[in-house]
C-alpha cells in the first residue's frame, strides 16, 4: 500500500563501484549518492517498507502520539538518538526538495529519482499526520533529556514518547515557517510525478504559513523541551523562506509582496550572514530571490529594487566563501574547510557547498559574475569551492579519511549512533536495556558491529583533527539536517564531472514559473483560446511493478466537470505519453496521435460527474491538455 501511495518506486540503486583511493581526486559522487541515501532509510521510524535496503533496522516507535489520540507513526530520528525533531527535520525535507528540483536531471540520470522522492515523502507523510488542523501542529515526539539517559536501539526503546504540538496559544513561526517551505518545496519536487500528492502538499504549506504568520512566537518557547537541542536564534528567516518558497511553487504574487514588503523588517536584506543552516535560512532566501532577479521574467520592476538588495546579500555570502570579502571572510581549516562551529560542523560545510553550487548555476545561466571587494569572481570559481567541499568530505583532507561513513577506503567506525553500535535485533534477539547498552555497547572499543552507510559525521575541529570515538559526539555523531544538502550536490559534482561546471542549470522547471510547462499540469487547464475550461483533472498512481531494470506505473487520471452544464465533444492532448497503446478510457481522435476524445459511449459529461483513464509508461506521468468542448 505505500508504495502505491508514493507514486514511485524505489528504483534500482547506482551500481556501485569498487572502493576509492582516499588520496586522489577521482571521487565517485555518484557512490557516495547512493549511500547517503542509505543514511535516510537508516534514520525512518515506523513500520518500515518492505523495499528497505538497510536490512539491520526492524519496525519501531509504532505507538508514537497513541497516548495524545494523534498518529504520529513514522519520520525520521534526528541524528544518532530517537528523538523526532520538528525543525531541523522540516529543513531536511526542504533541502531535500531542492537539490531534487535544481538537479532533476541529474538525480534521474543516475536512476536516483525513486530514491529520492521517497527520501522526501518519508518526511512530508509524517507532516501530514502531525499537522492535524490548520493552526495546530506537532512539533517533537520522544523527549531528548531522557532519551540520552539511555542507549538502546530503536526497535527495544523504552523512553517516553510524549509527544509536543504548537497552537495559537502556543505558537511556533519558525517551525510551522519551516514546515510550510518543506511543504511547498515537496510540492514542487513532486509535481511531474504525482501531481495529486504535489497538490495536497501545497494546500498545508498555505495553511501553516498562514498561521505561521498570524499567530507569531517561538516554538521553542512552546515546546521547551527543544530549546536544550535545537534552540532557535529568530522566526523571520523562516517566515522569509516559507514565503519564498511558496512564491516558487505558486506563482502567486501574494508572497513575492510578502518577502518584499518585509524584506527590511524581517532582516531578509539586513542580515549578511557567513552561515546557511536549520537555524539560519538567510543565505538560502537571499540566493531564490537572486534568481528572480536573474532571470528577469515576470518580476514587476517595483520589486527590482529589493530584489537588488537580497542579491547584494547573496553575494556578500558567496564572496565571503570564497575568501574575497574584503576580510569578513567564512572560517576555514588549514585544510580548507568550512569551520563554524565546535558541534557537527560538517553540516555548515555541506549547506555552503550546495547553496554555492546553486547560486553557480543561477549566475552561469545569467552569464553573470560576482563583483567581490576583492575582485571579480566567475561563477566557476563558487563551482570549484562548493566541490573542494564536498572532496573534503570524501576523502581530499589532512587526515586523507572520508567522513562519508562507508565510502571509501578509510572512514569513521565508532560513529556515535545507538541502533549502529548495538548488534541488530535480527542477530540479538534479546532485548537490549538502557545500562546494558551503556556497559557493553556504548564503551565497547571495537568498531560499530552495523555500518551506517552514507552517515555524514560531524566532522574534524578547526585544526582538521579527527577523533573517532563513540563518545565524541561533537565529531562522530550523524544528523539529518548535515546530509540533506549533499543529495543535490552529489548529483550536481556527477553530473559536471563529464561536462562544464555551472551547465547543470539548464532543464526546464515543471510547475512554477514557466508558462509552457505550468499549462499541463494546472487543474483547471485552458483550452488554447482564453477561455477556461469546466473540467478538472486529478492524477494519481495506481499501481507500480518492475521488470528487470524497468520500473512501470499505472496512471490513474479522473476527469470531473466541475461546471453547472453537460460538457460534449472534449478532446484531450496527452504529451509525453509513451505508447497510446497502453491508455484505456479515452478514444484516439482522428486529428494526430496525441489527440484522444472521450470513448463512444460516452456521449456527454454531466455537471459533478467524473470519467476516469488509465495508462501505463515508466517515469514521469503525461502532460494533460483540453484542445476544446462543446
């Protein structure tokens, strides 16, 4: 049933490759890809799919929110504990969604897509459940306090599992903000593929927005049992990103006032920052906005102004990356890595790369530059920054060590994650306690017995030094919100390995933004003469199989007048279709091959009335089109 749910299938994964030399510079992206999604299927929580890879996990947390009548089944744990926290995993899904869209075909040329939109469902289907009402949403399941009293595997958790919302009464605009752009960016990422899901995402990412916006506080302040975890420094980057986001997935030039009427008050132009992060979301709404402004399409010249004025910040950003920011320059290591912060520092480098790996490409397709206080700078030279990054991460370091947990010759084997270090319920059947997972687990000094593959640690200090010991969990412990990033940077260094840096900005965006591709896939379509029409369409998947190396899925689209008279003589244009041989319920027309009618019997539509077709292809579903009606 969930796999019909998703909409795809879980392809089959890269074809992996032997193991790199951790001291050259021919890093297989596309490896180190496939194994960071491993890390995602490692963290869920829940009923686990049948088609799950990492074989040592089993079904856990399989009452949460029973005690508060809520279903809270599922998510993701956040790092290397069993806590679900709302924030930094809603920033996951976000990035998540973006390297899909900006990557797209990247991720789907190396047969990626499958696992990366059920990388991003497993968080948006836990989203859907926690947001219960429009102004209600639950924030965090398992207490953190607690949790870390106690090392035990997931499968044998004995912790409390309260679960924690946010109200109106009880507000918390940065996590709804941020819930509400995982929403709408999911929304976007999903479109071609389900565009039935992509819908029902962006009806929340409204709905939180809104009351992100109407009922203003810190969800820490409501949930206090975050603050010690993932305390938040402000709401109006978030406000900023959900607006900008939605902006992107609707076209509706209610949210571009937004980030632009508040563009001074909410620091979206004010703040230059040195940091992109769960916390910090400036950076990241500074380079969308850039983008408008690149483009130059659609944008009224009233907004230009402000629009100007985020890009200056943008590139006080990128520049400060590149070191060529007049002295207000990111921190690097000798080794040249990005250094923020003491705790899980890797998470600000894999961030910085992405975003500056994606501004390259808004930059590259302008055929623009950046004016630095220390010169100019290419687009290709952010390119080369954000893939030292990642190389570092891979391998290309002092410590020649990858901190990509299973990729490579030589990477961390004492990473401070419970249900890694504790042999699997399927080889110790016995139920492992609290102490007891302390005393033989926890201080055991060999090598974690369960690889977590694709765990992005937390990386080496500002001198690259490295400890690899379970109990430095500054260094050794993984989270969802480091690895996120590297999806769509991954593909990005993969996809540039064969061609130029700054060319992967170069496919057409379905469903924002862009007239010929957003026709299809409105539910209301126009009929070519300005007129709408009165029918809609609902897509949907139906069924999903595969045979060999292919992955079929059976379409579902149900056509509904949603007008007050009888529609007669409606004729459709299905493009991207791969064989007209394969749909059932529509009659060719007689005009070309792409052209269909409603069958014979068929004679009319009544008002409220549905008629349903049915075809099979693998990849995307087909572009739905009315040519005209009676």
């Amino acid at each position: 049933m969930f796999i019909v749910l998703l909409g795809v299938a879980v392809v089959a994964a890269a074809t992996a490759v032997s193991a790199e030399n951790n001291y050259n510079d021919n890093y297989n992206y596309a490896d180190a890809l496939d194994k960071t999604f491993l890390f995602f299927e490692g963290q869920r929580s829940g009923k686990l799919p049948l088609n799950q890879r990492v074989k040592w996990r089993g079904d856990s947390a399989l009452r949460d929110g029973f005690l508060q009548g809520v279903d809270l089944v599922g998510g993701y744990y956040d790092a290397g504990d069993h806590v679900k926290f709302g924030l930094p995993a809603a920033y996951t899904v976000t990035m998540l969604a973006w390297g899909a869209i900006e990557y797209r075909k990247e991720i789907t040329d190396l047969n990626q897509m499958g696992h990366t939109l059920w990388a991003i469902r497993w968080g948006t289907d836990y989203f859907l459940k926690a947001h219960t009402e429009p102004n209600v949403l639950w924030g965090q399941v398992g207490d953190g306090e607690s949790d870390h009293y106690c090392w035990e595997r997931p499968e044998d958790m004995t912790t409390p599992r309260e679960a924690f919302k946010i109200d109106q009464y009880h507000p918390g605009s940065d996590l709804a903000a941020e819930t509400a752009a995982a929403f709408a960016a999911s929304s976007i990422a999903f479109k071609p593929y389900n565009s039935s899901y992509s819908n029902l995402l962006l009806l929340h990412a409204k709905q939180l927005f809104s009351f992100a916006d109407q009922f203003r506080g810190f969800y820490d302040d409501s949930i206090k049992s975050a603050k010690q975890f993932y305390t938040s420094s402000g709401y109006s980057d978030e406000l900023l990103w959900a607006a900008t986001w939605l902006y992107r997935a609707t076209n509706d030039e209610y949210y571009l006032k937004y980030v632009v009427n508040n563009a001074e008050y909410m620091g979206g132009t004010g703040w230059a920052v040195k940091e992109f992060s769960w916390d910090n979301k400036y950076g990241g709404v500074q380079v969308l906005l850039s983008r408008l402004l690149l483009e130059g399409k659609g944008v009224s010249s009233a907004y230009t102004s402000t629009l100007k004025q985020y890009k200056a910040k943008a590139d006080y950003f990128a520049c400060a990356c590149v070191q060529k920011n007049g002295g207000y320059n990111v921190h690097l290591t000798p080794g040249g890595l990005i250094y923020v912060r003491e705790w899980n520092n890797l998470q600000y480098a894999s961030a910085a790369a992405f975003l500056l790996a994606v501004y390259s490409d808004y930059l590259s397709a302008a055929n623009a530059k950046l004016t630095c206080p220390n010169g100019q700078v290419e687009p290709q030279e952010l390119f080369k920054f954000a893939k030292s990054q990642a190389d570092y991460i891979l391998g290309k370091n002092p410590k020649s060590l990858s901190y990509l947990v299973g990729y490579g010759t030589k990477f961390p084997v004492h990473v401070h994650h419970r249900g890694s270090s504790i042999a699997s319920i399927y080889n110790l059947h016995s139920e492992v306690g609290c102490v007891q997972g302390f005393e033989t687990w926890y201080r055991r000094i060999a090598g974690n017995p369960n690889v977590m593959y694709g765990a992005l640690v937390g990386g080496p200090d500002q001198n690259d030094n490295f400890s690899d010991d379970r109990s430095n969990y500054e260094q050794t412990e993984p989270t969802l919100s480091a690895s996120a990033p590297l999806v769509g940077l991954f593909s990005k260094l993969h996809g540039s390995s064969s061609s130029t840096p700054g060319s992967g900005y170069h496919h057409k965006e379905i469903g924002y933004n862009n007239k010929e591709s957003t026709a299809a896939h409105q539910t209301t379509l126009d009929s070519g003469n300005g007129d709408k029409p009165p029918v809609e369409f609902l897509h949907s998947i139906a069924a999903t199989w595969s045979v060999g190396e292919i992955t079929y899925y059976k379409h579902k689209v149900v056509i509904k007048n949603i007008s007050q008279k009888p529609i007669t003589d409606l004729k459709l244009r299905l493009d991207n279709l791969s064989s007209s041989e394969s749909l059932w319920g529509l009659s060719p027309a007689e005009e070309n091959s792409n052209t269909f009618q409603l069958p014979p019997w068929l004679k009319s539509l009544k008002p409220g009335s549905e008629c349903t077709f049915v075809y099979i292809q693998g990849g995307p579903q087909a572009k739905v089109s009315v040519l005209s009606y009676n």
